[in-house]
C-alpha cells in the first residue's frame, strides 16, 4: 500500500535532469524494497518521490526498465564501496578484512539497496539476475586477486592460480549469506561481522598460500 512508504513531502519543482533521476530512483529503491518487483507499483513510486508517472516514463522508461535502472546503479554503488575499502599497504588478510568490513557498512548504511539486490533482484529473474551475476563477478575476481596475489608472494603463485577463483567464489556467496542473515539480525556491527568471516574463512586462506593442503585420509 502506499500508505506504507515514506513520501516526498511535496511535488518537486523543475530540477536538473541528474537529480530528477536520482530523486526517482531513490524513492523507486525504497519502493521495490519494501515490496519487490512484482508488486511494486509505479503509482507508490510517483507518490514516493513527488514526480508524475509520465515523468518516471519519460525519464527512466517502464517499470521493467526502472527496476533494471535500481539494480545497475546499486551494483556500482557496492562494488565502488568495496574497492575503496580494500588497501594495498597492509597484509592480505587485513587487506581482506578491511574489504569484508566496507561491503557490510555498505549493506548497513544501505538496506534497502541490499535488499533489492539480492533478495529481489535474483527472484525477479531474468536480465536483473544477470545483473547481479556480473556483479557477483566482479566481486569474486577482486577477492581471487588478492589471494593470488598472497600466494605468489611466497611463491606459490600456480597453486594458488588454480584454486583461487573457487576459493574466492565460495567466500563471496559466504559474505552475501551472512549480509542476508544481518538484515533480520541487526545487533552485531560490521567490523564483528567482517571477523567472523575472516575466522571462518581466513585461516584456510592462509593454509593454501603457505602450501598446506588438506587431504581426507584413506
């Protein structure tokens, strides 16, 4: 219902395209939120944001083209996140631990885009969940770096090579799982959630860059 998102107290006046479009995406993010893509409605997201529905139209296309709008510009905004938390001066496991900890401020301080980004996004199917394949992509190659990186330091650098994608594949789905928990458990900050993972995850890390595999026995 309309009723239960917060509106724009009134009907903006001529702006700049930019900032059109941003008013109509932050209020079409909130929108989509709280109700997901199915059942969102562009008549919440002309009253949320204060514009007309011919404007969102005219602006951003349909409702399809609106979502994909979302879905895209909070992909960059995570990914930008990310990258400017991960350091080059420190050790690789801080170097991780650092990047773990923006990504979960970022879902914190931004909700609502977390969950249009993985809990709606990816049901809604088709070119959004491409989107966030892509975006997953991405994420999985900065963190595959720094672990090949970490192995080639101690010259491990084709051991590390072959296992490093997977590697760093099954801790972003581990990061993305853990955000999703945050969302319905908000009491631990990022910096907790970011050590948890790393005591998880890290150890292991550090056991295939040192050369120590494991191997089940006979």
């Amino acid at each position: 219902m309309a009723q239960d998102v917060e509106r724009s107290p009134e009907r903006a006046k001529r702006l700049p395209r930019a900032v059109r479009e941003k008013q109509i995406l932050d209020a079409a993010v909130r929108v989509f939120s709280q109700h997901g893509y199915h059942s969102a409605s562009m008549d919440e997201v002309s009253d949320v944001a204060g514009v007309s529905k011919p404007m969102i139209y005219s602006y951003l296309g349909s409702k399809e083209d609106l979502f994909g709008h979302c879905v895209r510009r909070e992909a960059d905004r995570m990914l930008a996140s990310l990258r400017e938390g991960l350091r080059s001066d420190v050790p690789p496991d801080m170097q991780l631990w650092h990047g773990l900890r923006s990504f979960y401020a970022f879902v914190a301080e931004h909700r609502e885009s977390w969950i249009v980004l993985h809990r709606h996004a990816l049901t809604a199917g088709g070119p959004f969940a491409d989107e966030i394949t892509a975006m997953r992509g991405k994420a999985i190659e900065l963190v595959r770096a720094l672990v090949v990186s970490a192995g080639a330091r101690k010259g491990l650098a084709e051991q590390v090579e072959f296992s490093g994608e997977g590697m760093a594949a099954a801790l972003v789905g581990a990061a993305e799982s853990l955000a999703d928990w945050w969302l319905d458990n908000p009491g631990v900050s990022d910096s907790v959630l970011a050590s948890w993972l790393m005591n998880l995850t890290w150890l292991g890390f550090n056991d295939l860059v040192e050369g120590h595999v494991w191997r089940p026995t006979e």
